[in-house]
C-alpha cells in the first residue's frame, strides 16, 4: 500500500506541478520575452520534455487508485464520495490530456516543422487552454485527496 500511495502522490505531483509550472510561470515569461519563430519551437521541445512524464502519471494514477480502491474499499460500492470525485476528475483529466497529445500538440509539431507561425500560434493557444482547464481540475484534485476524507466524516 506504502509504494501504490508514493507512487500515486508522486505521480500527480508531476504532472500537476509541471502544468503550474509552464502556465503561471514559464508561458507569461515566453509570450513576453520571445517572438513566434522562437517561442513555438520552445514550446515542441518543453512538451517534448514533459509529456513523458505525463504518460507515466496518466499509466501510474489509475493503476495505483484502482488498486488503493480495491485494497482500502473493497472496490468501488464501498468507497467514500471523496473517492468517486477524485476518480472522475483524474479520468476527465486523462481525456483532455489525450486530446491535446493527439490534436492540438500533433498540429503544433507540423505547424513549426513547416514554420507557419500562425497555425502554430492557433496551437498553442488550444494547448493553453486545455492545459488551464486540467490544471484547475488537478489543483481541485489535490485539494479533495488531501482533504476529502475529512469532509465526508
């Protein structure tokens, strides 16, 4: 149980704290500092960077909660509301992540390959977007994990 919550926590501790990181501090400072033919291929190469590590959260999360669920609850009747939400939340997460993995970001790789800047940009501000919605409801994630159980009691 110890390595299935390590693993849990560490997990989305990457992946959450990777979407902070970009959007608040690294996005603001890129849009700022750097023009389109720069910035965009920035942005290809820190994706490349980090989306690893976001398939290992997305393999690692439903893996180890499906498991903690079963093994803490008995499985998914018995399991407390608090559960239920982080669940649906995660998997909700795990959808927009694979959308913009498999859409908007394929089209940012081609749109700089081919340095068109305005597709690239068009992108990118998709990518953003989807990125601030999962960081909101990962940041919630957090809050309902560290605090749901006792709320419910």
């Amino acid at each position: 149980m110890t390595l299935a919550i390590a693993l849990h926590v560490l997990a989305a501790a990457l992946w959450v704290g990777g979407m902070f990181f970009a959007y608040v501090c690294l996005r603001p400072v890129a849009a700022k500092l750097l023009d389109p033919p720069l910035r965009l291929p920035l942005w290809v190469h820190v994706f490349g960077k980090f989306f690893p590590f976001v398939w290992m959260s997305v393999i690692a999360l439903p893996v180890t909660g499906y498991w903690m669920m079963f093994h803490l609850f008995g499985g998914m009747a018995n399991s407390p509301l608090y559960v239920h939400a982080m669940n649906g939340i995660g998997t909700l997460m795990i959808l927009i992540y694979l959308h913009v993995y498999f859409a908007p970001y394929r089209r940012l790789q081609k749109a700089v390959a081919d340095q068109n800047w305005p597709a690239g940009g068009k992108s990118l501000a998709q990518i953003r977007i989807l990125v601030g919605i999962n960081m909101t409801l990962g940041l919630i994630v957090i809050l309902i994990a560290s605090g749901g159980r006792f709320l419910a009691g």
